[in-house]
C-alpha cells in the first residue's frame, strides 16, 4: 500500500513530508488565515458510511473526482491522435461504420460535442457529411497526421500545449459539478475561511493606495514627497520600510525609475513589465489648515502663495486632477490674522500625480515575488540614501494627510453606493430566482425584445437597471479617480477619445456594412478559377517559403559553425523521422537523463552512426555545456559551443518541418472549403442582424456617452474634499440614467431583427445550466455500487482503497488550504468590490463555489514568466538555456509547499467498470 502521509513540494522542486516541511509552507505568507475550529475541516473518517454504503458522501465524491479527472486527461491526450474522431461517434464517420453512444472510447468529450457544441446556434445548420465529416473530419486528421512539434521538440511550452491543460481542468469541473452521484449523500471538503477571505478582501481593498502599512513580499513603500534638488532638478522621495529594518528615505528622479523599467528587462526577460507612467509635470492645489508664522509653509515643492488661476496655464484644476484629488474651489481669505491663528491655505502639490503614478508603479512591481527578490529593485530601493530637511518632512505630511483623504471619500463613496445598493436588495432576491430557475435567461431577452423602453419593463427588472447603474457608476468611479494609476488610464481614454472620428465612422458603417464588404473580399480571396490556387494559398503560401527560405539560411549558417554533416545530418533525420521513433528516442533521453541532443546522436536507429572520435567530441561538448549553464562564468562558453550550435540547428530543423507541414495543409483542397463554410455559417446570420438593426447609430449614441463622462469626472474633480459624498454617487449615477436608454436601444433593436440568434442563444446556454444543475438525463453514478462490485470480483482490494481514496481527502484539504494560503494577501490587496457584485454567486448556475475559487487560484499561479514561442534564432543557446532555468526556478518559488498529490494505484482497478458506467450515464 502507498505512502499515504501528505508530502509538499520544497523549493528545490524535491518531495517532502508534509510535517518536515512546515517551515517551507511558513515562508509563504507571513499573514495566516483565521483561526477555525477542528470541525471546519473533517477527518476523512470522522462521518461513518450511510447504511447499506460502503462509502461516506466525501468518500463518493472524491472518488468520482478522481476517475472523471484520469478520464479526463485521457480523452484530452487522445485528441491529437489522428484516428480520435473515428472513434468518437455520430457525426464523424468510422471504419467500422456508426459507433454508439454506449461504444464510444471518449464518452466525456462526445457528450460535449453532442450537446454544447454542435447545437451551438451558427453550428446547428451545418450537415453532417458535407461538414462534419467531409471537411473538419478530413482537416483535423491531417493536421494530426503531420505531428506538430510539441512543447519538449522546442524546449518551451507551446500554445497548443497550454490549451490543452486549461481545457482539462474546465472539462473535469464541468464534469465533477454536472454529473451527480446515486446516493445523495456527496460531500465536499467546506472551508469557513472562504467567506472570511472574501470579506476580508472587500474591507481591505483600499488599503492599496494607503501611504503606508500596506507590505508587498517584504517591501512597504511610499513614495512620500517630491523636493528641488540645489541644482534644480526634481526628486521623489520614497520611504522604505524592510524586514522590520528602520525606514529609510531615498530620492529617485524620474529617470531612475525609466532606468529601473530598463535593468528590470535586463535581468528578467520575458517577463512582462507594466509600462512606465508617462512624466506629469503638472501640480495639484489644495486647501490646510496652516499657522500664519510656520517658516516651513514655503518649500520648494509646496508653495502657498498666490499661483495662476485653476485653470491657468501649465496647472490643472483640481486636488484630484486626472484621478479625482478633489481640490477646493473657495479662495483664501484676504483679512489679516494674528499670529499662530490656523486658517486655511491654498498649497500647491508638485507633481502630485506623478507622485501617485510612480507608487503605483511600484506597488504593481512588488506583487511579483520575483521582481521583488530582483537585484535591480534591491539597489533601487537602498541606493541614494537622503536626510530630509524640515521642508521636506513637511511637504510629506501633506502630502500623507492629501492620501487618508482620498482613502476616506473613497470609502464613503463606495459605503454610500452599496447603501443605496441594499436598497435594491428585495427586488435582486427575485431578480435572482428569476434567472437561476428554468428559463430564466430566454424571459429576460423576451422582454427586452417586446418592450420598446426601460420604463416598460416589469419592475424587477427595472430595479435591475437601477442596480446596474450603481454597478456603472462605482466602476467609472474606481477606474478614472480612485486608483494611483487612475491619471495614466484618464489620460490615455482622453486621448483616445479625441483621437476617433465618430462622425466618419458612422457614415461608413451606415453606407459600406463592413461584413457585407467581408464576404466579398473573401470570395475574392479564396476563388480558384480553373483549378488554380486561390489568392489565399498563394499569399499564405508565399509567407511560409520565405519562412523555409529563412530558416535555411540560418541552417546553413549554424551548419558552419558545426562543420560536421554527419551530426547534421542525423539530427536532420530526426525531424523527419516516423512519430513512433521519435518518441522512443525521447523516452531513452528521459530514462537515462540526458539530453534530446545526445540521444539522437548516440542513437543507431538513424543513420549514419557516429565514429569514436565523433562521440568523444559530442561527450566532450555536453560536459561543457552543462558546466557553461551551471556556472555564469563565460570561461566555459568556448568548450560549450559545438553543443549550443546543435541544439539550435535541431530547433531551426524542428520549425522548418513545422512550416513545411503547414504550408501542405494550407494546399489541401480542404483547408479552404472549411474556412469557406464556416464564414458562412458565422457570418450570414451576422449580416442579416447588421442590415435590419441600423448599427451605426449607436455609434453617435457611445460618443455621446464619452463626452458626457468626461465632463463628469472633470466636475467631480474640481470639487473640494469636504463636498457632500452623496451628490458625488449621485453624479455618476445619473451620468449612466442618461444614456440607459440609448443602450437599451441598441440591445432592443438588435433583438427584434435577430430572426431568433438571441432566443437560441439563450436555449443553448440553458442547456449548459440545466446540465450544471440537475446533470445529464442518462441517470447518476453509483459510486457505491461500483466501488462495492470491484471488491466482491476482487478487482480491488477494500482496505488498500478505502486508504487511497482517504489519501486523495487529505490532500485536497491541504491542498485547498494551500491555495487559501497562497492568495489571500493577493484578494486583500485586490480593489474594494463593487456594489452590488455578489449578487450571483457560481451554485446559482450549479458549479461548486470552492472549486471555482481553487481553478482561478491554480491558474493565476500557473501563468509565472512565459518566454515568447517566437525567439530569435540567432539568440545565445546557454543564455536562453539560463533563462528557462530560472523560470524553473521561480516556478518552483510560486509552488513550494503545495501539497504533493498521493500516488493512487489500487483505484485503477476501477476505471473499466467507471468507464462502462459512465458511458450509459452520458448515452443521451
């Protein structure tokens, strides 16, 4: 029987037990989740079966987890053969004529096909022989014939690789959520803190613009004030807080930041960067309360005289210019004061929306653990230490005073659009009901499509407008003023908006129908007179010899470095060599961990075999080049290059072939009769909707909406912090009042000339909910009955996998807790939810809550660096080499302490008669 103590990944990438590596899972987060009690998560064993069950609830589920997630995997994996459809069943032809239903060896992927994909509306036309088997069969199957080359041929992971793991885990939580079991009593693994993180998360949303308290993977920043150096020029000062060092202070000018945008590229490529704040020299008015003798009220970056008018040249009019720093519109007073008397005064914050733009800046970096680690983010937040004066001591108190002040109206924004949301909270319940029960979705779209006006709709789903509008406006509102990166994306709106010419684009959609025009340019594209190739093929054609032509010259220049054909020669024969070669090839390589290269080499199945001198230099070379990869001295590069040279020459061989193969497919008959048919399955219904709903006066109506925000965002700019939070909601709300009607205009219009898509569209995706709800209409799976049948015929043995299956509970209990662990700093630094946005939740539709939550969390730390699939050909072998090792390496930094999966050998005794079962189940 298996081990079955619960194992975590270290951050080597090694296994280790699970009590003997508390400190790895410690290193995660130096936050812990709340305390819970014993009963929060239950022993695998704490509940006894129901009587007359050989299997608890959670016992049944976990175990049909299991079995759907290996059948899963597997029916994903079968796709790329070239006999998958074959023995898929109707529509796609076999040569032993129709499979059933009940025949068919990929019953999960069939039962989508059937029924959420073929019956898609577009799809629904389409004819079986003349489409499904005598166009996409043919093209698929001769797309897997010509073997692709996968993601270990290219050292990287290709698009078609992360589609596949992506379409797994969509495809088993489908499956788990749909298909119940017999006995009623299925249970998950519940976790109180969910609700706990999810509220917590809500409350501590705003604490990301907060100047300080708010630690990112070690750093705690700000970027404090702004100060005029002697020689004139302006810096930031940012305050540091360390590992529980004392602050320190340092001053950045601008271009240390664009600087440190450059090292950061420098030191981790590929990773995607955000892009630098665009330099703002504008500065932003404010009114404090001020002593009338303080000498420290003058300063070189905070003046309180009397400065140009708000809307003067070179300032902007407003203590939130670009992002809602809301500033005072009442002047100062012109009476004389006695000493000491506070009054206020009218300051001016220089830069401020840089300065707010730079930490944001910042903070974005910080939330990646790798960045944070970085030697180019170390020196930059420790170098060019600065003592500050009492000027700039009291520019940063103002400055972190304007801060708690935009946190606080933020809050009392936010509190007073959720106020007015509860409000709505009677009418959403049955709005609610309303979508969830049988057609709910199909008698929303029916009463758009037969009343002409919002004020016409029953009042529930006039309340639903209402809420909606909060919704709109809190998201206008969080975007454009509240965030510290709000003038950057104001600005680029702005500017984008100016940029489009509304009028000259409605005249064209009015008078060309752009699909229309899209039909006939592709009729000219793919027209094959007399037999010859279209203008498609020559183009595409064209474009993939250059590729071949391309690829040769660097093949040939690589080959020169080499100057061995016989090694050339072979790794040639590789890439074109039968799949099932290359595959043993590729198993002997990770069998005796070694590299692909020397396993080619080494390999007498390809001719020619090498000398003994030709070995000896081969070994020689890979020596060095893993000496060159380990060690970032360069003095080992010399003796590594014969190596390098030929795992790049096996690349350019590797994606030539792929061209070629491409290039074959693209001058099948076929390809083009399928793009064909499907642009006229798509298309057509498209066009008809596009004549009859008059488009393009919807685009007056947008520009319209445009203009009127802006106009909005620009008022609430100018207003001061004390103004009356309420008339600010109530300023975006009626912002969205003003224009609902326009686009309930459009959605109505193009409803009504749809000839049935919105009605179909809505059936299909019922389809799927009633699935997620109530499951398939073939029955249920009897888990106990399965379980207990394979122990009666000895398949199984009980004991070994009653142990197996309380394995697999535990593991989903740490591994679930793992995550929680993992993400909760990430959703408490997350923005403050918006009003009203938990009015669905993922059981309304069927799907579980937790395993929703743990698929979004698994796929975010999954997306780590991902390296271009389009290198350079002529990039350095071993850096690129050093690159996918370090991504290794921060991969297993993201993944440490997750909680190894038990190794489950006794349950494969089940999966024919779990196969078997569920082909019945999913017959319909």
């Amino acid at each position: 029987m298996a081990d079955s103590t619960p194992k975590v990944k270290a951050l080597d990438g090694t296994i280790q037990p699970l009590n003997g590596g508390d400190a790895i899972v410690e290193q995660q987060s130096s936050t812990a989740l709340p305390s819970r009690s014993k009963n929060d998560i239950m022993s695998p064993n704490d509940t006894a079966p129901p009587p007359g069950h050989a299997l608890t609830g959670k016992q049944e589920h976990y175990l049909k987890r299991e079995l759907l997630s290996q059948q899963v995997k597997y029916e994903i994996s079968e796709l790329s053969s070239p006999t998958a459809l074959q023995r898929f069943g109707a529509p796609f032809r076999s040569e032993f004529g129709e499979v059933a239903p009940v025949d068919s060896e990929l019953p999960i992927l069939r039962y989508i096909f059937v029924h959420h994909v073929r019956n898609f509306p577009f799809l629904d036309r389409a004819r079986e022989k003349e489409f499904w088997q005598d166009k996409l069969q043919v093209f698929l199957e001769h797309f897997a014939e010509k073997h692709i080359s996968s993601s270990e041929d290219r050292l990287e992971e290709t698009k078609r690789r992360k589609l596949a793991m992506k379409a797994e885990k969509l495809v088993e939580l489908m499956m788990v959520s749909g298909i119940p079991t017999a006995s009623g009593y299925e249970e998950r693994i519940r976790f109180s803190e969910l609700e706990v993180v999810d509220s917590g998360a809500s409350e501590q949303g705003l604490l990301v613009n907060a100047p300080e308290g708010h630690a990112i993977n070690g750093w705690d920043i700000n970027v404090a004030g702004v100060r005029t150096t002697s020689i004139k020029r302006t810096e930031f000062i940012i305050r540091v807080r360390h590992a529980g060092q004392p602050d320190i202070y340092v001053g950045k000018r601008y271009g240390d930041f664009a600087k440190l945008h450059k090292r950061l590229r420098t030191e981790l490529p590929g990773k995607i960067l955000a892009p630098l704040p665009r330099k703002n020299k504008s500065s932003t008015h404010s009114m404090f309360l001020g002593v009338g003798d303080d000498d420290a009220s003058s300063v070189s970056s905070v003046s309180t005289q009397n400065t140009t008018t708000p809307d003067g040249p070179g300032e902007t009019a407003s203590l939130r210019n670009l992002m809602g720093h809301r500033r005072s519109a009442s002047t100062q007073r012109d009476s004389p004061r006695a000493s000491g008397e506070y009054t206020r005064e009218k300051v001016v914050l220089y830069r401020e929306d840089q300065r707010v733009s730079l930490r944001a800046f910042l903070r974005t970096f910080l939330q990646n653990e790798q960045i944070a680690a970085s030697k180019a983010m170390q020196e930059f937040l420790t170098t060019n230490i600065v003592t500050l004066n009492e000027e700039e001591k009291g520019d940063i108190r103002r400055r972190k005073d304007m801060d708690e002040k935009r946190i606080e109206e933020q809050r009392q924004f936010y509190e007073i659009a959720r106020q007015r949301a509860r409000e709505l909270d009677v009418y959403m319940e049955k709005f609610r009901r309303d979508i969830v029960e049988s057609n709910g979705l199909s008698k929303l779209f029916k009463e758009i499509k037969d009343k002409e006006k919002i004020a016409d709709l029953s009042i529930e789903y006039q309340k639903f407008a209402e809420w909606l509008r909060i919704e709109v406006a809190a998201t206008i509102y969080h975007l454009f003023l509240a965030e510290d990166n709000s003038p950057e994306l104001f600005a680029q709106a702005k500017r984008l908006h100016s940029m489009i010419p509304y009028t000259a684009l409605k005249q064209v959609i009015r008078f060309a129908n752009p699909a229309a025009v899209m039909s006939g340019v592709l009729d000219l594209f793919l027209a094959q007179p007399f037999g010859a190739r279209s203008l498609a093929q020559r183009a595409f054609g064209m474009a993939l010899n250059d590729g071949i032509k391309s690829f040769q010259k660097s093949i040939d220049a690589v080959a020169l470095k080499i100057n061995d054909p016989v090694l050339c020669s072979k790794l040639r024969t590789f890439c074109n060599s039968p799949e099932d070669l290359k595959n043993s090839i590729r198993a002997s390589a990770a069998s005796d961990d070694v590299d692909l290269i020397v396993a080619i080499l080494r390999s007498e199945d390809i001719e020619p075999p090498l000398t003994s001198p030709q070995i000896g230099t081969v070994f020689n070379a890979y020596v060095a080049w893993i000496n060159a990869v380990e060690n970032v001295d360069d003095s080992m590069k010399a003796g590594a290059s014969l190596f390098a040279n030929l795992k790049q020459i096996l690349k350019m061989y590797t994606r030539q072939r792929d061209k070629a193969c491409m290039l074959s497919i693209i001058e099948e008959p076929v390809t083009l009769q399928l793009f064909r048919d499907l642009f006229t399955i798509f298309y057509e219904p498209l066009v008809r909707v596009y004549k009859s709903a008059n488009v393009y006066s919807s685009v007056t109506d947008f520009s319209n909406f445009a203009d009127d925000m802006f106009t909005v965002l620009a008022q609430a700019q100018r207003q001061d912090v004390s103004a009356d939070p309420n008339q600010t909601v109530q300023s975006f709300i009626d912002l969205c009042a003003r224009h609902e009607d326009s686009f309930y205009k459009f959605v109505h219009e193009v409803h009504i000339h749809d000839n049935g898509l919105f009605t179909q569209i809505m059936s299909w995706l019922e389809g799927i909910l009633e699935f997620l709800r109530h499951g398939p209409q073939g029955g249920k799976l009897d888990m106990n009955a399965l379980f207990q049948g394979a122990v009666s015929v000895r398949s199984i043995s009980q004991s070994a996998s009653i142990a197996e299956i309380d394995a697999l509970i535990r593991w989903q209990e740490e591994r679930k807790k793992w995550h929680h662990d993992k993400t909760r700093q990430k959703m408490a630094a997350e923005h403050a939810s918006a009003p009203g946005s938990n009015a669905f939740r993922t059981s309304d539709f069927g799907l579980d809550e937790a395993d929703v939550a743990e698929l979004r969390d698994s796929e975010a730390f999954e997306e780590g660096d991902e390296e271009s699939e389009d290198q350079a050909e002529d990039a350095d072998p071993i850096a690129a080499e050093r690159k996918r090792r370090v991504r290794r390496q921060d991969h297993l930094r993201r993944t440490a302490g997750e909680p190894v999966k038990p190794v489950v050998k006794e349950l494969g005794g089940l999966r024919d008669g779990f196969l078997a079962m569920l082909r019945m189940v999913l017959a319909e």
